[in-house]
C-alpha cells in the first residue's frame, strides 16, 4: 500500500503528457521551452515548501499510501512528483484554454460578430 500515492501522481502525470502530445500543448510543442518553465517551476515550488518547513508551517502527514521516504526532513519522496504533477498541469490546461479562445476570436472575426 506505501506506493498508491506515488502511483497516481504518476498515472495522473502520464495522462496529462498525453493529452499534450495528443493536441501538442507543451512540451510536444516546444520541449526546451517546457522543460525551463517545468524545472523553474518545480524549482520555486520547492523553495515554497522548504520555507513552510523551516517556518514549522507545512508538516509530512502520516499516511499508509505514502511511500515514507524522505528527501529531507518533513519533506516526502511524493512532493516533487507531485508539484512537477502541478505544473505540467497547469501548463496543459493553459495552454489548451489559450487555443480555445483563439479559435473562438477567430471564428467570431469571420462571422463579423465582435
């Protein structure tokens, strides 16, 4: 059971990567972009959470679907899966929203509709 946890951040992750190379979202649309935005993303979620750990605010739950390892203290095996989960995320629904609005304002420029 202590792997269920990181097994769905990772089916999760897999299913959002393609979804993106389905439509090509992220990284299969420019992967060095992608890979900077992931890594500068995760980067900055991770100085987040080591700040909230240092200030005694965020704290490791206990849990039988975690796996119990630990890359530091408070700090699980599953977190940077998981904000790396978040970005990706993030990026493919952005990035999706933005193609959808820009296919709307074009067929609403070629019906002469504002």
């Amino acid at each position: 059971m202590g792997v269920v946890y990181l097994a769905a951040l990772l089916v999760t992750l897999g299913c959002m990567l393609l979804l993106d190379r389905r439509f090509r979202l992220f990284f299969w649309r420019d992967a060095i972009a992608a890979s900077v935005v992931t890594l500068v993303g995760l980067a900055f979620f991770l100085v987040w959470d080591i700040a909230g750990i240092a200030g005694g605010i965020f704290f490791r739950g206990e849990g039988v679907i975690a796996t119990g390892v630990l890359l530091a203290p408070e700090l699980p095996l599953e977190e940077p899966v998981f904000l790396v989960f978040l970005v990706v995320c993030t990026m493919v629904i952005f990035t999706g929203a933005m193609r959808v609005l820009d296919a709307l304002r074009r067929r609403a420029g070629r019906s002469g509709t504002p």
